[in-house]
C-alpha cells in the first residue's frame, strides 16, 4: 500500500492506493447505482471519497459500490482507509436492525466470495476520516 502524499491525517488515519485486485468484497451491489456513480467519477475525472477496508484480510467494509467503479474504469488503484474492527471510532450494525453484526461473518463473506446481500451491514464512524482529491490517471 502506497500512502498517498496529499492525504490528510486525521488522528491516525491515512489514505492509501491498495491494488484494486487485492481487495475483496463482502455484499453484492445494486448494478444501478454503481453503473451511475461509475459515470459521475469517470465525468468528474477525479477520485473523492475512500473507501473503508479491513486491514489484514482486505475486505471492503465500506464503499463496495465504489470498488465496483474502480473495476470498470480500469483503475490498477484505489484510495482506501485500512481499519480494524477494534477500532473504537468504529460502529457496525446491520441496516435492518441496529443490533452489532458478528464481524467474523463479514471477514467470511470477503475471503470465500460467498457475498452478503446488498447493504446487509452498516459502517459508521463516530469521526471524520480524510477525504482525497485524485487524478484518474494517477490510479491507472
């Protein structure tokens, strides 16, 4: 992972370029919307927001609509923030009922590609994380 030299910290968190190949998803999508987020990066020319990514296995935690925009616009990277499920600032509940997710369920549904539904799980953060502001060409 390459931090990113514009990145802004934020207590600890940083934005880094991980490989678009190495992460691994968690639920499905809604092909729609990604298919419409795809066309206002790909217009905008430019990357904004990072996605949230589990930092040993890879799993996207938060952003699996925009993971799928990296795939279809031929993107080698992507800007991530690495976290861990222990981290305090770090709220996980499903979408249907504010009851916590057994994160162990998440990490299996990554590795085994046996994906979860769309918007099973919630990521929220109790603090602002960095945002970016990068060039297409920059993560080809």
């Amino acid at each position: 992972m390459k931090p990113l030299s514009s990145a802004k910290l934020i207590s600890s968190y940083t934005v880094v370029k991980v490989p678009v190949t190495q992460l691994r998803p968690s639920e499905n999508i809604n092909p729609g919307r990604a298919s419409t987020l795809t066309k206002m990066i790909a217009e905008s020319g430019r990357w904004t927001e990072p996605i949230l990514v589990e930092h040993r296995h890879l799993v996207v935690m938060d952003g699996h609509h925009r993971h799928f925009c990296a795939k279809a616009l031929s993107l080698s990277y992507i800007p991530c923030i690495l976290l861990s499920y222990d981290d305090p600032n770090l709220d996980v509940t499903y979408w249907s009922d504010p009851a916590p997710v057994a994160v162990d369920q998440i990490i299996q549904a990554g590795l085994s590609g046996n994906l979860m539904s769309f918007k099973t799980t919630r990521h929220r953060l109790k603090i602002t994380l960095p945002s970016c502001s990068i060039e297409l060409d920059d993560l080809r």
